[in-house]
C-alpha cells in the first residue's frame, strides 16, 4: 500500500475508525473506498480485517454517512447570514457535496469517463488520453450556463487533467488540461462505474457579497465571504486563490474550485485546491 494510505493504517491500528469517529467523516466517498480497499489487502492480518469490516458496514449502509463537506452547518450559517442583510437573496453559489454510496445514474460525477466522449473527442496530452476530474452539469446548477454563455446545446462540461496522480496543471493555459462540452445526448450515455459523485446545494446570497469593491461598513458582508472562502469545494461565486492574484483575476469565466480529496487520486501538489474554468483549469497548493 502506498504512503498516501498509511496515516490510515496507523489510525486504524489504533483503533480509531470505529463507529461513529470523527476520522470517518474527513473523507469523501471516493477517497476513503480506496483507502479501505488497500486495507483488505495489506499484508498485516488486523488491518485487513478492520477493512473487511468497514467495507461490509459502507455496502450494507450500517455506516453512518462518512462524508459531509462543505458540512450542512457552514452551509446554513451562510443562509442565516446572507438572509440577515435584509437585501435581496438575488444570486448563487453551490456547495459540492460529496456522497457517501456513488449514484451511477448521478450526471455530477468525479473521476469516471464520460462515455458520451467519443476515441476521436477524447482529449489528450502529448499523444496520451487525459484522465476525468470532473463533471458540471448546467441541469444541476443553471446559473453556470449564465458564466459561461453557452446556449442551449451543451448541458455540461467534463473537465480533464493529464494524470490525476501525476501532473504539471499548475498554472493556465498549461496543456496538463481540458474542457470538454457535453450535449444532452452524450450526458445522458452516462459515466463509468468508478469514482464518486456529489450534489449541489444551491446556496441563495445578495449580489453585493460577490462585490469586492461594494461598500461594508460593520463588516457583515465579509462575515459571508469568509464562510464562502472556507467552504472546501463549492461552484460560482468569485476564485478563492490560495497564492496572490489581482482582485478581479479570472472572476469572469470562473465556474467552481475544490479541494483535490474530493476527487480519487487527484493530486494538487498535496493540500491543493482545484480551479475550474468556462476553457481551462489549474491547480494552486
């Protein structure tokens, strides 16, 4: 087992992954399925066992819900915020939910081929096919077909990256990845039977919070922002850069950002963050 999944090991040498233990709910779905599944192969016996067990307890759903992030208080103390301003709740942003158990019917898939991309569209970095990261369906959150000004015609993006263990995305333009536009017919062609999928919670807030430049004398409009900017993966609003940036850099065709563990395998440099464009994406650690 690799070294990505030690800190596990050790856990669970401790017995920490029982029950209801908070070291269950840091993990997305799709991280955590991996790490149990290389604990049911390890070559130390107590450790496959616990893995036997907690892959019985997730496939059974006696497990309790392993993955809330962004968790459903930031969420509402975003609303609870947005909503004391007394201004009009006339814009959006979308928290991304990672799930627990994969949905395969589910259109807001990470790290799963879209089948609807054909061997001639698949995109690719130096003569080699690129690896899912993420699907954005506009069904889902409307708001983005608005950012990005596609018509009718495309329903949803499928963003690439070279390699999702292994890559250079760190900067745009980069060629490490691609936007791929999705019609209706080949969403609904579905995804692979791996990775994870997430859902998006609409999260209603006066345009003003998206405003840098708009005046906030007692400091309740940045109060929101900060809740924005702590939220770990979520789609619209403006780019929480993780290095230095013009205020208003890629706020124009910015769609969403999360963190790399809420995607199977992606590697942002460790800790990073992933940004997604209406034509690029990157990552920033």
């Amino acid at each position: 087992m690799g070294s990505r999944s030690e800190p596990i090991v050790t856990q669970l040498r401790a017995g920490a992954l029982v029950g209801h233990d908070e070291t269950l709910v840091r993990f997305p779905a799709a991280k955590l399925g991996a790490w149990i599944e290389a604990l049911r192969d390890h070559p130390d016996p107590a450790v496959r066992a616990r893995g036997e067990e907690l892959h019985a307890r997730m496939t059974t759903g006696a497990t309790p819900p392993i993955v809330e992030w962004p968790r459903p208080a930031e969420i509402e103390a975003i609303r609870a915020r947005a909503e004391a301003l007394g201004l009009p709740l006339d814009a959006a942003i979308y928290a991304l939910v990672p799930r627990r158990v994969l949905d395969p019917a589910s259109t807001l898939r990470t790290a799963s081929s879209p089948k609807g991309i054909t061997k001639k569209a698949w995109p690719k970095c130096k003569s080699e096919p690129m690896e899912h990261v993420i699907t954005l369906d506009y069904a889902a959150m409307p708001e983005l077909r608005e950012r990005t000004g596609h018509g009718e015609d495309v329903r949803a993006l499928a963003v690439f990256v070279s390699k999702r263990e292994e890559n250079c995305a760190w900067e745009r333009d980069s060629g490490e990845t691609a936007v791929v536009l999705l019609s209706e017919a080949a969403l609904a062609k579905g995804h692979g039977d791996d990775g994870g999928c997430y859902e998006a919670v609409r999260i209603a807030i006066p345009s003003v919070v998206l405003d840098p430049y708009a005046d906030d004398e007692d400091g309740r409009i940045e109060a929101i922002r900060d809740l924005i900017r702590d939220l770990r993966a979520r789609a619209l609003g403006r780019p929480g850069w993780l290095q230095t940036h013009d205020e208003d850099d890629g706020a124009a065709d910015f769609l969403a950002q999360f963190d790399e563990d809420l995607v199977e395998d992606l590697n942002c440099g460790g800790d990073g963050r992933f940004y997604v464009f209406a034509k690029d994406a990157f990552w920033e650690c």
